[in-house]
C-alpha cells in the first residue's frame, strides 16, 4: 500500500465517522418532552346552585419516544471504520522483509576471510619457507618424500588471493563500524606482509644452497656464502616478526565475524 492510497484511506475513514457522529447529533435537537400549552382558564359564569363549577384544563405531557443515545448501527459503522484505519496505519509502518539471507552480506565474506587468513597463518611457516628452499634447490618440489608439503604449498597463491577478495569484499559490503574495516584493512596487510615474508625466507634458502655449492674461488665463495647466511637471517627475522603481527590482525577479525 502506497504512502498515498493510505493517506486518502484515512482521509476516507475521517469523513465518514464525522459525518455520522455530526448526523447523530443534529437529529436529537429539539427532541426532548413536547409540553402542551395550557389553555385559559375559562371564565367563571354564575350559575344556578344546582350545578358545579367545571375543573380547570390539566397540563399533559407527551411521552418522550427519543431517549437521546446514539443507535447500535452507528457504534457497528464507527468501531469498522477505526478497524480499517489501525489496519492502514499498521501497514504502512511494517518493514519489508529483505529478500537476502538472515546473515548480512558483510558477514558472510568476514566469516570467510577470517577461515582463509587463519588457514594462511597456520601454514605460512618458517618450516614451510625452508623446506621450500631446499626442495627447489634440490628439484624434489611435488615429489612423494614430502607431499603434504607440496599440497601445502601450492594451495598458498590460491587461498591468499581468496582471503583477500573477501577481506575487500568485506569493505566493498559496507562493514557495520570503522573497527570492522579497520579489521579488515589490517588483515589484508598482515598477510600480504606474511606472505611476502616466507617467499623472500624461501628464496634465501636457495641463494645459502646455491653459495655453499658454488664453483667460485675460495675467497669469493665465502663472500657469498656469508651474504647469503646474512640473507637468511634477515629473512628469518622478518618472519618472525611478521607472523605475531598476523595474529593480532586475526584476533581483531574475530571480533566482527
């Protein structure tokens, strides 16, 4: 029901019950007790001792066949009438029930995201780094020795791009409060951060396998193996520095999912 049609409803309604209530009231002007006039009194004639004098005319009332109360009919018309109008009333203020999901939308991609970066955060190891740089170093990435590994390591690219799009999902839904996009925002940034960081571990692996197996002169070789060594080290650092900072992202998330 539009807003108009309501509007002219209660208009409708108004304009009814005012007419018969100002109907009732007009018909019962002047109905009250009808009161006759009294007659003159009759002159007195002297007459012979035999007769008597005739009584005065009395004064008679006529009965009152209108007792003034509003008829049942009426009270039926008026009580239907409020009926309608409440009912209009009501109809207009109800809420549309949305079409979408009990949950919000927000919700559902904070609720995935958090699974996705949780998953990231369990697996982006330092372990996974090194095993990583042995494995590309030594050409055994996918072999049997270590599927799981494997498995691990090729679902990485795959669950981080998934995190994100639902972590910006989430800020494109229109998160319900700025902690919640801030949450979303520091996520997104812990695990590209944490991401990054076990590539670049991995990475310095492979330079410390490749130095310590290189075919340089003895002075240039440990040059590079002491580079190389101090890449490792960096990288582990960055690591581990990168991964309480996943966890606190993730505990933020936590709280809005």
């Amino acid at each position: 029901m539009t807003k108009w049609v309501r509007i002219g409803l209660v208009l409708a309604v108004l304009l009814i019950v005012g007419s018969l209530v100002a109907g009732c009231d007009g018909s019962g002007e002047g109905t009250g007790p009808t009161v006759e006039p009294t007659l003159p009194d009759t002159p007195v004639t002297t007459a012979p001792p035999a007769e008597t004098t005739a009584p005065p005319a009395q004064t008679t009332v006529a009965p009152d066949t209108d007792t003034g109360e509003t008829p049942w009919w009426v009270l039926l018309i008026v009580l239907g009438a409020l009926f309608i109008l409440i009912i209009a009333l009501l109809a207009g203020r109800r809420k549309k029930t949305p079409a979408t999901a009990v949950v919000p939308v927000w919700r559902t991609h904070a609720q995935s995201g958090y699974a996705e970066s949780r998953w990231l955060y369990d697996n982006l190891t330092e372990q996974l780094a090194i095993w990583h740089g042995d494995a590309e170093f030594e050409g055994t990435i996918g072999q049997a020795t270590d599927a799981e590994q494997a498995r691990i390591w090729g679902q990485l690219a795959d669950r981080m791009d998934q995190a994100i799009a639902d972590l910006y999902a989430l800020e494109a839904a229109a998160a319900p409060n700025s902690p919640a996009l801030r949450a979303a925002q520091g996520a997104v940034g812990s695990l590209k951060e944490t991401y990054a960081a076990v590539i670049e571990r991995s990475d310095a692996r492979h330079s410390a396998h490749a130095a310590e197996s290189g075919s340089s002169e003895e002075a240039e070789q440990g040059a590079e193996l002491a580079a190389a060594r101090d890449h490792e080290m960096r990288a582990s650092t960055a690591l581990a520095e990168a991964r309480p900072r996943l966890a606190t992202a993730l505990t933020d998330l936590s709280r809005i999912t």
